[in-house]
C-alpha cells in the first residue's frame, strides 16, 4: 500500500551537492540561524553600497557631460 505511508527521505529528487550530509543526530556543515541572519543583512547593505556607488558616478558623468 504505497499510497498510505509517506514518504521521508525529505532528499529525493535533489541534486546530490544540496544534500547536506546527516550525522548521528542533525545535519552536518549547515549554517546556524545567526549565521543566515547575518549573511542576508551583509547581502543587503552590500547591494545598497553597489548601488549608492553606481547612482553617484552616473550623477557624476552626468554633470560633467552637461
């Protein structure tokens, strides 16, 4: 009856460098919570300085062009 039971192998169908390799009681090499945490504020400051840093310089060859 292989409709009445689920299936848990939570993994299948992902490719094999995405599957964190499984220790006796967790994951294993998965980032803490923190870490995700500070990876998305450093991705998103870093993406506003790239874009603060390419607005000033179109300002700039803008007002030189002029």
């Amino acid at each position: 009856m292989e409709g009445l039971n689920t299936n848990l192998n939570l993994n299948e169908g992902a490719a094999p460098r995405v599957i964190p390799g499984v220790g006796e009681w967790s994951p294993q090499d998965v980032r803490s919570t923190r870490n995700k945490k500070r990876q998305r504020i450093i991705t998103i400051l870093v993406f506003v300085i790239i874009l603060t840093a390419v607005s000033l310089y179109g300002y700039w060859m803008y007002t030189l062009l002029q």
